[in-house]
C-alpha cells in the first residue's frame, strides 16, 4: 500500500538528468557516512537519510541491465540505480528485467543490508528502488517493519507534507514520494527548524492509533509549539536522556529546560497510557461481542481515564448492567429513537406486556425509554462538549465541610489540623494546589466531606440547548412524549453528566496539584543537590542524641574516616567531654564542626556555641553549621552503606555521612533515596511513581551537569550519570581497576555493555582529569623505559591499555591514536563536536594546551566580538548552541565546578533563642524547605520561620539567579523581618526583605 503514493510520484518525472540527480548521490554518500559515526543530529546534514537509494554496494549492477524496453539509467558518484518507464501503462513500476544469475544475491542482500540498518540506526531508509518483482513481498516485509508495523494503513500524506514544507518541494523531487512519516523519524532532520517538523511526525504504533494526534493534544496540554513537541517525542522515541538534551539538543527543543521536558515526558507518557488503555478495552469489549461502529468511535475519542471510564462502564464484566441497558434488553430502544426521529408514529401502549416485568404498566414503559434517552445524552460527544464549554464560563465551586461523626474514631489534633478547610468554599479556576492537597488529605482521613457544586442556572441552560438544538424531535411531538424528553434531561444531567463533571473537575485539579508538588519537590531537592561543596577542610560530623550520646566522625578533606567517638554531652559529664573533643579537633588541625538537626541538635549547638564563645579550642578559630540528616539513618543501615564503611557501627555511619553532606553534598546525598531527604510537600499524598521517576530524574540531571572524573568517582555516583546505570556504572568500574584509569572518553567504547547510543548520552558528562592521567602517563613511562617495544605507546598513554586483547594483531599507529590523552575529555565539549572545537581553535589561533587560561578566554571574546557567534557557528556549519558549549568549555579551567557559585552552609559561632526574638527584628537565614504556600527559613533559633507566598514577590528575588517560578530552593540565604510571634505555638512569620 505505501509504495502507490511513491509509484504516482515516479510516473510524474519521467525524465530526471543526471545532473539534478549528481547532487542526490553527494548527498546519499554523506548520510551513509553519518550512519557510521553515528552523528544523527549533526546541523550542517539537513538532507533526510530516507533519500538515500537502498540498494546495497554489493548488490549494485557495475553495468547497464538488460531490458526489453526503454529504460532510464540514473548514475550517481556513488551508486546506481535503474527506472523502467512504462509507456503503455498509467503507473511505473520497477525493472523486472536484471540478470538471472543476480537475483538470489539482490534479493538476500537487501533484506540483510536493510535489516542490518533497521537493527543499528533504527531510522533506515523504506525498500529498494531496484527490486525483483518476485522479491516485492519480502522486502515489502521489511519496510513495513521499519514503519513500525503500520505500513499496510499508513495514508498518503504526500499533499500535506509539500503544502507544509514548501521550503523542501525541489529536494521532494528525488525522494521519489517517500513517505513523509518515515522521513520524519530521520535523525537528520535539521535543528529547531519548525517547518521541517509536522505534527504527524511521531510514528505511533498501531494497537495505539487513536482518533486525535498525540502531538496536537501534546502541545495544546503544554502550551508548547508543535514542531517542539514533534521534536521532542523523536528524541525520546530515540532513547535520548533529558541531560543530553538539554545540553546538546538545546536547538530542536526551542531552548526548554529540564523542568518544563519533563513535564512534557510525562503528559506524553499519560496520552500514551491512556491510548494503551482504550485498545485494552476495545479488545475486551470485541471478544464480548458488544462493540458498535458508535461504541468504537467514542472510545477511539477519548483523551483522558476518566472520559474511558465514562464510556466503558456500562461495559465492564461482572455489572449487572446499566438501567438504559436492561431497558434496550427489554427492546425500548426502538421506542426511544422513534420519539426523536418521528414522534407521532410512536405509541408507547403497543410495548405494554402484562407479563413481562418492566412492560407492565405504561408507566414503566416510559421509565424505560427515558432511561435510554438520559443515556444517549450521557454519551453524546456534542452534548459534554457543550456542557464543559459551559462549564468553563460559569462559577463551579468546590466546597468541603467537616464530616459527620463515623464510627470510627478520628484523632482530635487531625481534626484541629484541618481547620481551615471545615468550613471552606472556593471557585476551581482560584483554588490553590495545597489546598486541593490538604482536601484530599482530610476527605481520606474520613475527617472532611468534599462536594463540587455545579449551580442550577447550567442545568436549566443545559436542558435549554439540548430542547432547542441537539435533542429537539425532528417533527410535532404530543405533551407526554415531551415530557418523558425533559424528564431524560434531568435525569441524564443529575444522575450521569453532574458525577462525570466532578469526577473530571477533581480528577484535573488532583492531577495538577499532584504534578506542581512533585515539580517544586524535584527544585527543592535540586537547589539542595547543587549546594556549593567545601573541598579542602577536615571536618568533624556530629549526630546528637541523649542518652546514647553524640557520635562523631572526622573525616579528612578527601573525604577518609580519620576517626570515630562517643561523647555524652547532655548527661552530666558534658566539661569532661569538652576535652576530649578539643584533643580531637587539635590532632587533626579540625575547626569546623556539623552537627545534625535530628534529635538533641538544638541542646548540642548551644554546647559548642558555648565552648566556641568561651575561645575554648584556641588556637583554633571554630565555627560550625546545622545540615539536615534527613535519610542519615536510612542509609546507615543500607547494604551501600555496609559495602562502604564495613565493621563500622550504623550510628557512627550516620556522622560520616553528615560531615560529608557538607563536603560534597551531591556525592553523598546520591547515596540516599531521594524522596527520604525531606524537602517536598505532601510526598506521601502524591503518585509515588511520578514521585520516583521525577526524583531520579533530577539527580540525574545534577549529576551529569556537575561532571564526574571517571577515575576517582564511585559507582553509586557514576550510575546516575545520563545513559549509564547500575550495570554499566559496575563494568566501568570494574575495567578501571583491571586495566588502570581511563586515559580519553574513546576507551568507554571498550566497557562492555556500553553501546554507541549509552557513549553518545553519557561521554560529555564524563571528565578525565589531565593532571592526574599526566602523572600517570609519566610514572608509566619511567616503568618501561627499558622495554624498546613499548616506548612508542606510553609515551602516549600507557601500558596497560595495550594488553587488553592479546588474540588480536596490534597496531601502533592505531593504539597511539586510542590512547592518546585529549586535553577536551576535561571539558563539557561532546566528543562528536570534537572536530568543531579543533577548528575553532585553528581559528583563534590557539591550542589545546591553553584550554581554561585567561589567554583563551580573552582571544576568544575579542574573536566573538570581532565576527559575531552566529557568522562563526555558520562558518563552522554548526548551530549557535553547539558553538556556545564549544567556547564554554574551552573556557572553564581545569576542575571547573559550576556549584561553587551556589550558596555555602551558613558557619555559625553563637545561637539565638525564641524568646530573644521580637516583632520588627531583621535576621538572616537560610532557606529549609520550599512549598506552595510559603517558604520555611532556618534562623537560628530552633524552630524554622515562614514566608508566606503573597510575601515572595519578583522584585525582592535576585535579578542574577534564573528562576522558572517565584520560588525560593533549599539553602538559599535570604534576609528577613519578624512579623509575628506565636511561642505556645512555636510559629514565627517572617517577611522577605531580599536574597543575599
């Protein structure tokens, strides 16, 4: 079926020279060439790959075939390809006439070569345009395969593909009629260009073909422009991870962030659920027997669960069946398409039988019909449309009051706790999402009773239109026919249309405050990830606690437990103690103390604040700082933890690990599952694998964007680098310490289960730092110096690359070419843009010895102010994007750590109590937790103060620090005011002055 749109297209050009076709096959050579070094989304190729002719090199005829008749012969640099014209006949078809003695090796080596291609790119061209006709079948197989099994319903979309992409119309000439679906799935597609990316462009499988156009209901979800979202669905169709997208796909995204991505992923991922769904159902209600042409439209219609359900209810296994069900098995159904159809033929009467339950009486006969009329309404696509139409211009409150006593028992402080809402009333359009969170909250607790209030003036409308328009009878109908109509209506709106509204009203205001809470959880726990490290210091952590005492850790500036203790500050012997913990901060040249905010916290701060007032560890000037210890326990206990630090007691583990949440707070706090670090809002309310995959996902994005040297890193780091996972983290490691440190990204090739597309996600978030491989090198070199035959080759990296494979031959050029260092490993420049980078160096005139000088820096902005990024990026035939991270990483110094313009911990030397505070007092604090309704702030006084929201407003945040909402993020340092204190409470409210 795909091949007649393709067929026509031929019989139009008839004659092609082959001057027009000489640059086709420049073209083709340069997309084959693309496949083997796997640059898909090179810029500079703008020439889809479904251009190139199929037929493999091997099989390629070195001679004109013999034919019967007149043949056109099209030759090209690269490969030929043969058109037969038909002259009698209306379509052309292809060459029936090639050499006997070829067709057995055509045949098996385009099924091989096209197969070959589908399995390593996934985006091969459609079949052969020189084919035996006995061989159509098979290869038609292929091609099928490869459309992604919809080849035999695939529409020609030839018209609109040319009408939308009028640029193309001259280069469409040579692809034949290809069908455009498929060349919407090449990775050649040109970068950000909206023209060249249609709505059509995502090939979705055929059990899950709907009615509507996932990428247009994707982008009317998300407010996003349709060739985006075109864009998007291809990149993660083609396993792209969000890092990799946001730092090298910036382009084809229209510059999105990984917020905004995400949310995208996710409504993909809801439509794609939903249309799984709907195929599920459609399936069951077939093997059923009960499916009708109307029945599969309005499932095919639906967009949401709750339009499915709606729609398949009366269809589900087990019911005893719907009323306007029994009614149709009763045969009333007629009965109420004659009232609207024609209505002075029906008489009700005639259905009257005395002996039949539900035909009784006429009053049950109209019972019945109207049962069948409120249905129809019910599930007429036009009439909810209307009714949600209406619905968005009218005031829809919902309201929740407290409920009535249960049998069962409620706490009196979860009672007091919902105060707010036991009275509450609000229109859904103003709603906030906290509110709709602590709704659900307290309607689960069986604590408030929560309706959706619809008022009567939508219902008389309603029933108004649907008399007047949809519902009215097609001719003269008698008062008692009327009245079972009116009687539908209100039966159809009250006992069917009024529950689908709320449950949709509640489903979308559940479904959305669900997603902002997990979205300011994921900024949260990001702001938190990226807090600046404090390298260099040896540091002691405290974990507080009475009766069992403190336990510390020192831990040295490399993070290596020096030492482990027990003090008992809080029982007695706290003077006692003080001189142990001096001796201990003096032998190991210690000043900074962190202490957990768990249990005593408040207790041990005043402890050391106490000795530190008193210059009491002098010489040593002292400070110390409160981290949250949030999953320090959890961990302690953990098998990760056990791997680590074997023999150690849990609760000395949990000392380390806060000493270490100050010193490198992404590497430690990776070790922890993040949804125990604390810094969300309602999290147990929330989907909890929404929760997961968006947590992990922004670890991942911390993670890869700070950069991980390869060869000091640990596995539980390395696995949340984009493309990499447990597996693959554990075979690098393991390699790293059978074959020694990585010298350059290209040895990743080497990791077994670490494929092209996993290189291709992870290899520029992977550092390889270039002292240490130099140092290295250098001491390799003084190893071998007397072995003749490896001087040559570590002398540019090292030996013990070189004995990997001992069964194959070794050549040296080839090694030294593998196992040289490369000075742009310790950047954020991807490897396929190595060769960009090279010319742009050649360009200013540079080297790769000067990366990260202010030598660079400076001729490279004189550069860019001299010829303007976008006249370089075109002279490099590379995009504006790709050439910033170009300079951006020729420009970062070696150890390049972007955290370091986060904020620190706050370094305290004496506290503050709740009682010292008063109404009007400025204080500086650091932020804790950020939810939706306000901002908790850590001033130092036991108890964390709030913002309210309508007190964070745009012009009090800091103009430096990009934000995608007013929000504020964990340890932030801000300046704040006292407006009010409640100490039986123990509340404060505070007021934002401005972030610091």
């Amino acid at each position: 079926m795909s091949s007649l749109p393709r067929r026509a297209k031929v019989k139009v050009q008839t004659v092609v020279s082959r001057d027009e076709l000489s640059p086709f096959s420049e073209l083709s050579s340069a997309s084959e060439e693309d496949d083997k070094e796997d640059s898909a989304w090179e810029p500079q190729k703008k020439v889809p790959r479904s251009r190139k002719q199929a037929v493999p090199k091997e099989s390629k005829p070195k001679r004109v075939p013999r034919v019967k008749k007149n043949t056109l012969q099209i030759s090209g640099d690269s490969e030929g390809m043969a058109v037969k014209e038909e002259l009698n006949s209306s379509v052309a078809i292809a060459d029936v006439d090639l050499e006997d003695r070829k067709d057995k090796l055509d045949t098996v080596q385009t099924l091989k070569t096209t197969k070959a291609k589908r399995k390593n790119s996934g985006q091969s061209s459609s079949a052969p345009r020189t084919k035996k006709l006995k061989a159509d079948e098979e290869i038609n197989k292929v091609s099928c395969l490869e459309h992604g099994g919809n080849c035999a319903e695939t529409p020609s979309t030839s018209t609109m593909w040319e009408s939308a992409c009028k640029k193309e119309e001259s280069e469409d000439d040579f692809t034949f009629g290809q069908s455009p679906v498929k060349k919407m799935k090449t990775e050649a597609c040109p970068q950000g260009q909206p023209v060249r990316c249609l709505a059509n462009a995502n090939n979705i499988k055929e059990e899950v073909e709907m009615n509507w156009d996932i990428v247009q209901v994707l982008s009317e979800r998300t407010n996003i422009e349709l060739w985006v979202c075109a864009n998007i669905i291809r990149l993660f169709n083609d396993d792209n991870t969000i890092p990799f997208i946001i730092r090298y796909r910036k382009e084809l995204i229209n510059n999105l962030d990984a917020d905004a991505l995400r949310e995208v992923r996710q409504t993909l991922e809801e439509l794609r659920v939903v249309a799984k769904k709907v195929h599920n159902t459609i399936q069951k209600i077939k093997k059923e027997g009960k499916m009708s042409e109307c029945l599969l439209k309005a499932l095919l219609n639906c967009k949401t669960f709750e339009e499915l359900e709606h729609v398949s209810a009366p269809y589900k296994t087990g019911s005893k069946g719907t009323k306007a069900q029994r009614a149709k098995q009763l045969g009333l159904e007629g009965a109420a398409r004659t009232l609207l159809e024609n209505p002075g033929a029906l008489n009700l009467a005639s259905y009257i039988r005395p002996s039949v339950k539900g035909l009784s009486t006429l009053q049950d006969i109209e019972t019945g019909v109207q049962h069948i009329l409120a249905d129809m309404i019910a599930k007429d696509k036009d009439t909810l449309d209307f009714i949600r139409k209406l619905c968005q211009n009218r005031y829809i409150c919902i309201q929740s009051s407290l409920a009535k006593v249960s049998s069962k028992k409620v706490n009196e402080k979860d009672v007091d706790k919902f105060q707010l809402y036991q009275n509450f009333s609000c229109n859904i359009r103003n709603i906030q999402h906290h509110q709709i969170l602590a709704i659900n909250r307290g309607e689960n607790l069986k604590i408030l009773t929560v309706k959706v209030n619809i008022s009567d003036g939508v219902k008389n409308e309603f029933c108004r239109w649907c008399i007047q328009n949809r519902w009215r009878p097609r001719s003269f109908a008698r008062p008692e026919l009327m009245k079972i109509l009116h009687n539908s209506l209100d039966d159809s709106f009250k006992r069917l249309i009024y529950p689908l509204l709320c449950r949709e009203f509640r489903a979308k205001l559940t479904s959305d405050a669900e997603k902002e809470s997990v979205m300011m959880f994921g900024r949260n726990l990001r702001q938190l990830l990226l807090t600046s490290p404090v390298p260099g210091r040896t540091l002691m952590g405290v974990d507080p606690g009475y009766k069992h005492g403190c336990k510390l850790a020192v831990i040295s500036p490399t993070s290596q437990i020096l030492h482990t203790d027990v003090v008992y500050l809080h029982c007695g012997q706290g003077f006692r103690e003080a001189e142990k913990i001096k001796r201990l901060l003096l032998n190991f040249n210690c000043s900074t103390v962190v202490i957990g905010n768990g249990t005593a916290c408040r207790e041990t701060e005043a402890y050391f604040a106490d000795l530190i007032m008193k210059n009491y560890f002098a010489p040593l000037d002292v400070v110390y700082c409160i981290v949250s210890e949030a999953g320090a326990s959890i961990y302690s206990v953990s098998p990760e933890a056990n791997k680590e630090m074997p023999g150690l007691d849990p609760n000395l583990r949990s000392a380390v690990s806060i000493a270490r949440r100050v010193q490198d707070p992404l590497a430690e706090l990776v070790k922890i599952e993040p949804k125990h670090i604390g810094v969300g809002m309602y999290q147990h309310d929330v989907s909890q694998t929404l929760l997961k995959a968006t947590l992990d996902s922004v670890v991942e994005e911390c993670v890869s964007f700070v950069g991980v040297d390869i060869n000091i890193c640990s596995e539980v780091l390395l696995r949340h680098i984009a493309g990499l996972n447990a597996n693959r983290a554990k075979n690098i490691i393991e390699w790293r310490e059978k074959n020694g440190p990585f010298i350059n990204r290209e040895q990743l090739k080497k990791v077994k289960g670490l494929g092209p597309k996993s290189f291709q996600q992870c290899a520029g978030f992977i550092r390889i730092n270039q002292d240490y491989i130099r140092t290295f090198c250098s001491s390799q070199q003084t190893e071998s110096a007397g072995r003749i035959e490896g001087v040559a080759v570590t002398s540019s990296a090292g030996v013990e690359v070189t004995n990997e494979k001992q069964g194959k031959k070794k050549s040296k050029t080839a090694a030294n070419v593998v196992l040289k260092p490369n000075p742009l490993d310790q950047t954020c420049i991807h490897p396929e843009s190595y060769d960009i980078a090279m010319r742009f160096l050649s360009f200013i005139e540079e080297t790769l010895c000067e990366i990260g000088k202010p030598e660079m820096e400076q001729k490279i902005n004189s550069f860019l102010e001299k010829e303007g990024i976008e006249k370089i990026a075109e002279g490099l035939q590379t995009t504006v994007h790709t050439l910033q991270v170009i300079i951006d990483g020729l420009n970062q110094p070696e150890s390049f750590d972007f955290r370091t313009d986060f904020d620190k911990p706050d370094f305290k030397r004496s506290i503050v109590c709740l009682e010292d505070l008063q109404v009007g007092t400025v204080l500086t604090g650091k932020v804790e937790n950020a939810t939706l309704f306000g901002i908790f702030v850590d001033i130092g006084v036991g108890r964390s103060g709030l913002i309210p929201i309508r007190n964070v407003t745009e012009a009090k945040l800091s103009k430096t620090k990009k934000r995608r909402s007013l929000g504020l993020g964990p340890g932030e340092r801000v300046e704040v005011q006292v407006l009010n204190i409640d100490i039986p409470r123990s509340r404060i409210t505070l007021d934002l002055i401005r972030v610091l």
